[in-house]
C-alpha cells in the first residue's frame, strides 16, 4: 500500500501526469453524468429514433456556439412546450361549464441576423366529440400582430407555417419567415431583433377538453453539439460515446495484459512442450491479420461491440510483449525467493499468481495504460469501416455516419471534429499518464 | 497498435574475429532455410485459423447455399424456355439444379474436408470468384481483384514505412547525442499523439489541406482522367502521395523517436561503449561501430514489427483517402458483403505479413553475428 502511495506521489510530479489524470477523470465524470442521465435502452431508442424521436431538431445545423466566432448570428433552434411549463398556458373556464379558454402564450428574444428556417406547432389536444378550436396570432417587436391562422384542432394537429397556403395568400408571399421576421418597410432583408410573441387562443367546447401545444423554431444552429442528416442531436452519441470508449479500451487493455502476463508465466513456469506451443502460437498469430479478421467476423457474425471486444482481446493476448515477459519471467524463475518457495513446497499455481506476476506488476501498469489509447481508437476505427456496434450510440459511429454523408466536402466539419477531438482528448490523456507510469515504474527509463 | 515497444534483445559484442566465407553463406543459408520451412507452417496455419474463422459454425456454407438457391430460382423463373413447364416441373428442376450445383461446389461433404480442400486452394492463392465485386478488367477471380491492388497498396506501405523508419532511427541517434536539448523535451511531449491511428490525422490533413486550402487532393491515386505521360503520371501520383504519407509519418514518429532514443541512450551507456570513446575514437565512429552495428539485429526486428503495423492498419488509412489499394477493396467487400473478396484478402494479408517476416529474417541473419558464427541460438527473437 505504501508503495502505492509512494508511486502516486512520484507521480504528481510530473505535470504531464496530473494533466492526463485529470483529462481521465473529467472522461470519468462525463461517462457518470452519461450513465446516470440516460439509461441504456434509453440511449439506444434516442440513438435509433427516426423522425418521431427527433422531429423538433433541424437537419445538419451546427452547434449553437457557433455564433460566439462569428459577426453574422444565424438562429439557433429551440423547442418549448406546455406539457413541462416551458410555455405558459392558462385555462379561463366561462359562464358555460362546458365551453373553457386556452390561452398559450410564448415571448422570446430574437437577436439573430437570419431568419428561422422553419416554425412550427404541434397541438395536442382532448375532447370527446366536439373539436378544440384555435386561433394563432404572431406579434414583432414594432407591435404588429399578424394573423396566422385558424383551426379546428383534432387529437394531434401539425402546423407548419411557411407550409400554409392560407398564411401564404393572406401574406401575398411564398416566404412565409420573411414576412414574419423581416419588417415590410424597410429594404434590407435582415430580421427584426426583438421580442416576438406567439399567441395562440383556444377554446374548448366539451367539460373535460383541454388543449396542449408544443412550438418549434427550426433554426440553423442547435444545442451544444449540433445535429446529424437524421436531426439527431450530437450531444447524445458524445455524450454516451464516453464511458463506451472508455469502458472498450479499459476492458481491451486489461484483459490483454492480464491475460498475457498469465499465459506468459505459465509458459515460463512449466517450461517444456507447453512454453513451446506458446512461442508457437505466437508467430502464428504474428501472421495473422489483426483488423481483416475482426473486419471477418464483424461482417459475418454480429457486429456487437462485446463481441469484438472479445475477439480484439483473443488477437491481443499472443502478442510481441508475450516475448518481453517471457525473457524477464526467465530471469525472475532462477531468483532465490522462487528457490525458497519451491523449497517450502509451495504449488505451481501459488508460485506463478503470488511471486511471478506480482513482481511484474510495475512493468504491467505502464504497458496497460499506454495500450488504452489504441484500442479506443480500435473501436472508432471499426465503426468508420462500417464495423461499428449498430445499435450502440459511439464516437466513431458519429465519424462514419459523417464519412457516408460527405461531411467534409460540404464543409460541414463540426460532424466530424467534434469525436474526433473527443477521441484525442481521450488518447492523449491515457498516453501522457502512461507515459509518466513508465518513467516511474521502468528504472532503466529513469535517468533518461 | 502503435504502442508497440521496442523490443529490446540482447545486444550480441560486436564480432571482431573474421569466419570464413564459406561457412558463413552455408550457415545463413541453412537459417533462411529453417526459417522459411517454419514460416510456410506458420502461414498454413494461420490461413487454415482464418479458414475456421471465417466458416464457424457453417456461416459461410449457409450464405453460399441460399445464394446457389436465389440464382437458380431465379435463373429458371426469368428464363423464357421454362415458361412452358408445369409449377410442379419448375419446382423440381430448380431442385435437381441446386443439388447438382451443391455438389459441384462440394458443398455436401463434411467440414473437415471441405476444410483442407479450402486451405489448399486458399494456399495456391485460388480464392475463387467474387459475388459483386469486378477487377478494373473485368474479371471476378478475387485472386485478380486483389493483385491488380496489390502495387498500389506496396506503394503506399513501402514509402512511408521506410520513411518513417529511417527518419526515426537517424533522429533518434542524433537526439541521443543531446539528450536533454530543447528538441528532445519537444519529441517526448509529441509522443503521446502516436496514441491516434493514421485515419485520424488523415481526417484532418484532408480537411485542412483539401477541403480549406484546396491544395492537395481529396484522395485517390492519381488525377482523373489520369495523364498519359509517364513523367507527369509519376508526378499525379506523387502528389497524392503526400497526404497520405503525411498522415502515417505524423502517427508513427513520434513515439518512434522517443522509443528509438531511449533505446539508443540505454545502450550508449554499455561498457563497451564508454570504453570505445575513452579510446578516443570519433563519435561517428562510435556510433556506427560500437551503437548501431551490435543493435542492428533489434532494429531489423522492430521495423519488421513496424511494417506488420503498418500492413493491417492500413484498410483504414487507405479508405479515408481512398487510396485504390487492398485495404479500400476489403472495405468496399465489407459494404457488399462479398464474402469470397473478405475471405481472400485475409489470406492475401497474412502472406504479406509472413513475406514480410520471413524477408527481415533473413537480412537479420544476415547481419546477426550468432546466426553467421553460430554460436548461440539465433532465430528472430
């Protein structure tokens, strides 16, 4: 334990270590943040939904902060809603108990330079036999109200507002954002900066009716992260994507090592036919074609990350480092404390798991840390050839989705960069705090 | 995996008694020998491992036989001179046909040796024919498929390995001359990048270099249509060359360096070494004669670990830059479920990487002295 400890403290002297410890644990944080906020099956159904899911978002629009670097501000979506109070809604009952108002109403502030690409609202609404009524009005900063529309609502209604010929021919124009955002006097077509308000009035004819409403604006910017071809938001597949990548490269380079270290002193131990096959094994798999076989068999049995995991850890374990081990194995076999538990009787098994292993511990650590980085590049790598957990929301599912769609010719570079540098971030930290472990534990690196 | 280490060996004294020729070239010979018996084991049976891989549990066996099924159903089904015949004389010729085609393609016999034909024919490289896929002439043999890509893909492989290689190793000596200089820290604080793969700087070299500056090309082998002069070809090519090239050398170099310079500074502490340089020979000298020439044999070895790297991590690189090599034809087979393409270009890869190995084999008993004395061992590490 106090070597442990001694080792910690060796370790926060280097300042590239405590940067990778603290990259790692900020990984940690947000794969706890990720799994502790959308469940699993959650993450798959948000991950997998097609419109129904993700119909409020705008197709490819860039992150939101994009405005911070930029003169030009372009609309940033939103979403509100009655149901969770993010738009106010309040019920008059009338003289009649069966006739109620509705009032709904939203104000927002609009500083952008562009006009939205598209408004929207989804009523939802309860009644019996007798229709909800509503009627839409748009009031701009300079107090006009214009009319939008007006309409029986049924149990679930859509209304798109540039997709309205009622609205277009009252406007007299096909542009239905400009006419509402741009003000009619003045000649340049930028948007009126100000608070609009959406009013919508129902009325509903029946006791227990009420009306619920959801109002959309399609901007060109979305959210933290931005949105893909299918309006999903990025910030799922990042934030989800963590403690995936974290959890393969951890499991990867743990079983590898592990597994390696084990195979390798029992081949040492026991000596003989069994050491023989190892070294065997190993040249064989030497030739064996790392990624066309995973690519073999993500292609032909299941495409599962759990699986090819399995597979990258069975690949792994006969690896060029099985043949380090086995020379330093070699040399710690004819030590004097192995003589004297062999003296004491002590089991073969007892000897490899309690005084071999043990003491390659400090050359294990380093190893696996430093490994860490690959493998989580492995799984991005798969998922960019098609490989990658189909059902699973990853980093490099984001980079291969954006691959297909061409995001880098059509400049839509937030798609790609945003899990790429994720998946730098992660490298980096792994590769520095190995680094910094090998320093520590290799003595012979110690001086250099 | 780029985290490769440098595999240290022993390093053997430099050998300063001359054998005779003679027994030398027997003695390399009969290694090369040896060592070529065992590598054409080892790649029977790593193909025949791939063999198994790829037909676990019958998988394959079932593609090919509902795939023979679909094509003659269909076959007879479109086929106007069948048109005449009763569903019930259609239903039974469609089932002769796929019993006959079965038994043509052996599909009845048992795994075990169906097995051995598989590696026999794997072996003499008859990968049979492609479902989809096309050669540029035309042809489905996947063994043409694959050839026809294999210049490319050596091209690619070739250049920047060996510029990697020999970068590192040259900087590397001259960084362990000056250990501790500002270069130095700068190489040790760029190592940690190699943790990303070539793919990954290529993403960005492409969007930096072609998608902003528009410099360089997206990808591809050369400009298209592609010049009919040879020089200005050679000169398309070059220059597709460069972000892909690029894209390796940034991954691997650095900790290549890194790994190189520690490996060359934990020598030059050897005895034999501080006792060269008290003898007052130049640092050239010393370098050449008493640091490189005794770790030839370890170099060798780890740039042939280098290449094997290089050989399957380059499906990737290749696809992002869709460098017309085997790796984009394995990744096309991926998208068209050519199973006999996939199949193929496993087992052309793991003759790759078995020449690859046994070729560094042989310049390593070339220059390893145990191996010409004969004393010790000897045999890659």
């Amino acid at each position: 334990m106090s070597a442990l400890k001694k080792s910690f403290r060796e370790l926060l002297r280097y300042p590239s270590a405590i940067l990778g410890m603290a990259i790692i644990l900020f990984l940690l944080g947000v794969s706890v943040y990720a799994l502790a906020t959308i469940p699993y099956s959650e993450a798959i159904r948000l991950w997998r939904g097609g419109e129904e899911v993700w119909y409020q978002n705008p197709k490819y629009a860039p992150p939101a902060w994009f405005n911070y670097f930029s003169n030009k501000k372009k609309p940033v979506s939103f979403a509100v809603r009655t149901t969770d109070g993010s738009m106010t809604k309040t019920t008059t009952p009338s003289s009649d108990p069966n006739i109620s108002t509705v009032d709904i109403t939203y104000a927002f502030d609009y500083a952008y330079d562009d006009v939205p690409q598209e408004l929207m609202i989804y009523f939802t609404s309860q009644y019996e036999e007798k229709f909800t009524f509503a009627s839409v009005s748009w009031i701009t900063p300079d107090g006009r109200t214009i009319r939008i529309a007006d309409m029986a609502v049924e149990h679930t209604q859509n209304f798109r507002f540039s997709q309205d010929q009622k609205l277009q021919k009252r406007l007299k124009t096909d542009h239905v954002m400009q006419a509402l955002f741009v003000d009619p006097e003045s000649s340049t077509q930028k948007p009126l900066k100000g608070q609009y308000q959406l009013v919508i009035s129902g009325t509903a004819f029946e006791k227990d009716a009420s009306i619920d409403a959801e109002f959309v604006l399609h901007g060109e910017l979305f959210g933290a992260a931005g949105t893909d071809k299918y309006r999903r938001d990025l910030l799922l597949p990042l934030l989800y994507g963590t403690p995936i990548a974290l959890a393969f490269g951890l499991l990867a380079a743990l079983g590898t090592s592990l597994l390696t270290m084990v195979i390798a002193a029992t081949g040492t131990w026991y000596g003989g036919w069994l050491d023989e096959l190892i070294q065997r094994v190993t040249e064989v798999n030497l030739v064996l074609p790392f990624l066309a076989i995973l690519i073999m068999v993500g292609t032909f049995y299941s495409r599962s990350i759990w699986l090819m995991l399995g597979v990258t850890i069975l690949l792994s374990i006969f690896s060029g480092s099985i043949k380090t081990y086995r020379s330093i194995f070699m040399q710690s076999k004819e030590s004097s404390y192995i003589e004297a538990a062999r003296a004491y009787g002590a089991s073969s098994s007892r000897i490899i798991f309690s005084y071999l292993i043990p003491r390659m511990v400090p050359l294990l650590i380093p190893a696996l840390v430093s490994s860490i980085p690959s493998f989580v590049f492995l799984e991005a790598s798969l998922a960019v050839l098609g490989l990658g957990d189909p059902v699973l929301p990853t980093w490099g599912k984001v980079i291969n989705d954006a691959f297909y769609d061409g995001a880098l010719y059509q400049g839509r570079y937030y798609w790609v960069l945003e899990p790429a540098i994720l998946l730098m971030i992660t490298g980096f930290g792994f590769a520095l705090l190995g680094f910094a472990l090998d320093r520590i534990f290799n003595p012979r690196l110690r001086d250099i | 995996m780029t985290s490769e280490k440098i595999v240290s060996s022993e390093p053997a004294p430099p050998s300063k008694e001359k054998t005779r020729k003679n027994s030398t070239f027997t003695r390399v010979f009969r290694y090369s020998l040896v060592r070529l018996f065992s590598m054409m084991i080892t790649v029977a049976i790593g193909v025949y491992l791939t063999i198994l891989i790829a037909n676990m549990g019958g998988y394959v066996d079932t593609i090919m036989r509902n795939e023979i099924k679909d094509n003659i159903t269909q076959g007879i089904l479109a086929n106007p001179a069948f048109r005449s015949l009763s569903t019930e004389a259609k239903a039974n010729l469609i089932q002769t046909k796929i019993e006959t085609e079965i038994n043509r393609r052996g599909l009845n016999q048992p795994f075990a040796i169906r097995s051995v034909r598989y590696l026999k024919n794997a072996l003499t490289l008859n990968l049979g024919r492609a479902i989809y896929m096309k050669s540029d002439q035309g042809s489905k043999e996947v063994r043409l498929i694959l050839l026809e890509r294999l210049p490319a893909t050596l091209l690619f492989t070739g250049t920047s390995s060996l510029m990697v290689f020999f970068a590192s190793v040259y900087i590397a000596l001259s960084l362990s001359r000056k250990y501790g200089s500002f270069w130095d820290k700068i190489i040790i604080a760029f190592s940690p990048t190699s943790a990303a793969p070539p793919w990954f700087y290529g993403i960005f070299l492409i969007l930096i270099f072609a998608a902003i500056f528009k410099v360089l090309p997206f990808g591809g082998l050369v400009d298209s249509p592609s010049p009919r002069n040879p020089l200005d070809y050679g000169l398309s090519v070059l220059k597709h060359l460069i972000l892909p090239i690029s894209s390796v050398v940034m991954s691997f170099i650095f900790l290549s360096i890194y790994n190189w310079r520690t490996f060359f500074l934990i020598y030059s502490s050897e005895d034999y070494v501080e006792m060269a340089k008290a003898k007052g020979l130049s640092a050239r000298d010393v370098e050449r004669r008493y640091i490189l020439r005794p770790t030839l044999p370890t170099i060798i070895t780890n740039f042939a670990l280098l290449v094997i790297t290089l050989w399957t991590g380059f499906t990737i690189t290749e696809t992002v830059f869709l460098w017309p090599g085997l790796g984009i034809t394995l990744f096309r087979a991926i998208g068209f479920y050519d199973t006999p393409v996939i199949v193929g270009s496993t087992i052309i890869y793991a003759y790759l990487l078995a020449i690859t190995v046994f070729l560094l084999d042989f310049v390593y008993a070339l220059v390893d002295p145990r191996v010409k004395v004969g004393s010790g061992g000897g045999g890659s590490q």
